[in-house]
C-alpha cells in the first residue's frame, strides 16, 4: 500500500475587534511551495474569538484538495479549542462542561474542515516580530478601518 503524499501549505491567521464585541476583521496568509495567497473578511458586529475561528475557517476552505497543513495562530481560544477542548465538547454534544458553548457553528464548521486534511497547530505569540503574524494582524486591522 502506498502511503498518499499531501501538498502542503503553512498557514498564519488572525483575528481582530475593535471594539470587542465590535466591528471585526479576520485574515490569513496561505503560503503553498512558490506561492503565497492573502485572504481577509470584516464583519459589522462580531467578536475577536468569532474573528479568531473565521481565519482559520476560511484559509482551510481556500484548499479545494487536502493538504498537509501547519497552521500558526496567536489565539490560545484557537489552538487549545480545536486541539484540547473539543474532543470534549464532542463527546458532550457540543457543551462546554459548565453549559453552552459559544461559537459553536464555528467550532463545528472548523472540525469538519480539518477532517479533510492532516493539520498540525501551532501557538505564537503575537507581535512578537514573525513576519507573517506581524502581516496578519496588519490585515485584520486594516480592514476593520476601511469598512
């Protein structure tokens, strides 16, 4: 049996409110072998865990077939969500153990999108000086002002 070998693509995202809960903006750098791809959403009134989710959300929609994917995001809401908290979650019909559970379409919609590829998450800090954090959360910010 021959082991399928996937494209990769590292992915850095961001999320933004200004104020929180406020106008919002979301963007992510898809960066594939030769090519790098920007992508950035606003929304009228949102929060910055919400804008957070929908980076992640909508680089993963961008791979049209799966992928090998290092996602690097400065949400601990993000990281810890997907990675630690939401086997629980599932395993409790989508509720947090004391009640309910906040972005919940969100979640459910990140999970079923990481079912299609194989992803490997990871933390930053944040404006700690990485060029594409640093590019993200300019973006988010960004479109926030100019909606």
């Amino acid at each position: 049996m021959q082991k399928e070998i996937l494209p990769e693509v590292t992915i850095y995202t961001d999320g933004a409110c200004d104020p929180n809960p406020g106008a919002g903006g979301w963007a992510a750098i898809l960066l594939f072998h030769k090519t790098k791809k920007e992508i950035k959403g606003f929304e009228r009134q949102t929060t910055n865990n919400r804008m957070e989710l929908m980076a992640a959300i909508q680089a993963l929609k961008i791979l049209e077939v799966a992928h090998k994917v290092k996602l690097y995001t400065d949400s601990k809401y993000l990281q810890m969500g997907i990675e630690e908290w939401m086997p629980n979650w599932v395993k409790r019909g989508w509720k947090r153990k004391g009640g309910k559970l906040a972005n919940i379409e969100l979640w459910q919609s990140l999970q079923q999108l990481s079912k299609k590829h194989v992803i490997e998450w990871y933390w930053l800090k944040g404006h700690a000086g990485n060029e594409f954090n640093e590019r993200v959360n300019w973006l988010a910010q960004h479109v926030i002002k100019n909606n």
